[in-house]
C-alpha cells in the first residue's frame, strides 16, 4: 500500500508543482463532451428586419441578425433561383417583391413583444446567422412560414427541419398560399380547345346501317302495300347509328399543383320518340357523359369523350311518305371543370343533313 500512495503522490506532486488542479483534469472529458452539445440561448427581443428573412435581435445590450434555418424564403432575385432548386415552381423576382411585404408584416407582427429563443447558440461577430427560432409554445418560426406559404425547404435543409416542414409546405402548396399563389385566376391559366365530330358508327367493321327499321312506330306507319297496286320494290326502311364526341385539348400554366379536370359532354339532340316527318321532332335531352384527368401546372394533354351511339331510323308509309322516329344530334356543349369547379364551356351545332345523309337520304 505505502508504493501505491508513494506512486500516486509521485504522480500528483509535480502537476501541482506545475499548476494544474488533478481533479479538473480527470473532469476534463466530460466537460468537453458538454460543450460539444449546442446549446439554446433564450431572451432575445424583436428589434426589426433588415429583409423579409432576416431579423435583428436583441439581448444583453448586443444585437445580432438571424435568419430562419433550413428553409428558402425567396424575397431577391438570388433566393428565387435557390427556390428553382427546390421546387418546381415559376416564380419571379418580380413576384418575389410583391410577397415580401406580406411576409414581413406577419413575422413582425409574430415577434413582435416576445421573448424569443434561439437555437444553437449564437456566434459572436457572424453577420446573418441561420438559426432556430422559438416563440412560446412554437418551436421554430421556420414551421409557421412553411405553412402559410412563406418559405420553402431548403435543399440543405438540416433533416429535422425537412421533416418538420415538408408537410406543412405541402399543404400550403395544395392551398396554392404564399409562393405558390398563382398570379392569375385558374379560368385565365387553364387553356381549352375543343374539336367536335359527328359521324356514322361503325360495329363489327361495317357501317351502322341497316334495311330493317328499329324503334317504335305506329301500326299504319309501316310499310303496306296499297291495295290494288303494285308493291314498292324500294327499300322499305332503313337505320343509322350516329356518333358523336370531342377530342378535348388542355394547357395549363402556373404554379405545378394538379387539379383533377373534369370534361362533361352533352350532346344536343331533336327527337321522335312515336313516329312522323323530321318536322315533328323536338327539342330533347340525353344524358352526358363525362372524362376525367389528372393536370398540373405547366402540362398539355388531350383528353377524348365519345358518347354512345345514337340511332335514327326510318320507314315509308304506304303513300311513300317517309317517318321516321329516335335521335337527330344537332350540337353539343362541352364543360371543364377542375377540382369541381366549372371554369370553362364551349358549344357547337352538327348540320342535321350529316345525320340524314347518313341514313341513306
């Protein structure tokens, strides 16, 4: 035992003899391994801001100027190229200028008066510092600008920033706020072209058409033969099946969020649903039938609607006046919506002889 105090004593006699305190040796480590965590620095005040990112604080008679980490918050023509990095969206400097004072107004108006907590903490003689900052029951300021639309994540962004802010982002991108608001309204942005055809179906590769009449008519419609005379050797009735439809062409410019576009189309029609001349036919409705896609921002696509076929039939009564019953498609009228809500209609008429030409008039 006496080596073994000889030794220690031997070792911790010339470390005092040098000034140095053994204890704060041994501790050493640990407290480097503290300092290696960073630290939070709480009561700083709102003093101003220089820009719509970048805020002056204030505590202890110093004053530093901070911006919120991880995130883009495009207010030069320089941060809207970092946001075209990130995001796919065409926005301008121009824009960026005219967001800036909204942005401002509300982050002085959130910090304003509070006591404010900044994350790690701050370094002393750095210009712009990009940190964490944390007001009463919100942790970091950088969540609530992702959610209005006033910031986007940072391709750099540290992960727990990315995760925090990715969702509140994306539902401000769905809500079309802040930078992804579009300049104009979607009725300007969403372009429509509309070509309309009508022609004789097709079934099983033969032209619908036929000798027999379909649909009802009345008993003394129908072809007989006058008694006395000879009987029309002429075709005594005949069928056609009509189609009609649109191949419908859709731009849209803005930002890229994607709207589910809907194209309904109705087809206008005259109708007999008895028997009797072309006179006879009215004014009547078929349901439509609709398309849907998905679009975004940016996007061009065709998007085809064809409605069912459409019959009209014909047969010559004894006196070889002709009747006839079912549909004549004489137009149509085609409407846009997206996400619900129409934004766009287009009409257009057929010539009625297409349809009787058809027929074998």
């Amino acid at each position: 035992m006496r080596l073994v105090a000889l030794g220690l004593a031997c070792t911790v006699a010339p470390l005092m003899l040098a000034g140095c305190d053994p204890v704060s040796l041994l501790e050493s480590p640990k407290k480097a391994a503290e300092d290696a965590v960073p630290r939070e620095s709480a009561g700083w005040a709102f003093e101003g801001m220089p820009s719509a990112s970048t805020y002056v604080l204030s505590a202890g008679g110093g004053a530093i100027t901070v911006t919120p980490l991880g995130v883009i918050i495009p207010v030069s023509g320089r941060e809207v190229q970092a946001l075209g990095a990130s995001a796919s969206n065409p926005f301008t400097a121009v824009q960026a200028e005219a967001l800036a004072g909204e942005i401002a107004a509300y982050v002085s108006n959130r910090l304003a008066g509070r006591t404010l907590a900044l994350f790690p903490e701050p370094k002393k003689g750095a210009p712009v510092q990009a940190l964490r900052i944390a007001l009463g029951d919100v942790p970091d300021i950088a969540h609530e600008l992702a959610e209005k639309g006033y910031a986007a994540v940072a391709p750099d962004a540290p992960p727990h920033v990315e995760s925090a802010c990715a969702q509140r982002q994306q539902s401000a991108y769905d809500r079309e706020l802040g930078l992804w608001r579009p300049q104009e309204p979607l009725s300007n942005r969403l372009s429509v072209e509309v070509e309309a055809r009508l022609g004789a179906a097709v079934r099983d590769g033969v032209a619908a058409r036929n000798a027999k009449p379909a649909g009802r008519f009345h008993s003394d419609d129908l072809f007989t033969s006058p008694s006395g005379s000879k009987a029309f050797s002429a075709e005594s009735g005949a069928s056609v099946g009509m189609k009609c439809g649109a191949m419908v062409k859709l731009s849209l410019s803005g930002p890229p969020r994607a709207y589910d576009v809907t194209v309904v189309f109705e087809p206008r029609v005259r109708a007999q649903e008895n028997s009797g001349p072309l006179s006879s036919f009215k004014n009547a409705t078929l349901p439509p039938v609709d398309a849907t896609l998905r679009l975004s921002g940016g996007e061009a696509t065709n998007l085809p609607v064809e409605y069912p076929v459409v019959d009209l039939n014909r047969v010559y009564r004894a006196d070889r006046v002709a009747v006839y019953t079912g549909h004549i498609i004489t137009g149509y009228k085609v409407t846009v919506s997206a996400d619900g809500t129409p934004v766009r209609t287009a009409e257009g008429s057929f010539d009625q002889d297409d349809t009787l030409r058809a027929l074998g008039r």
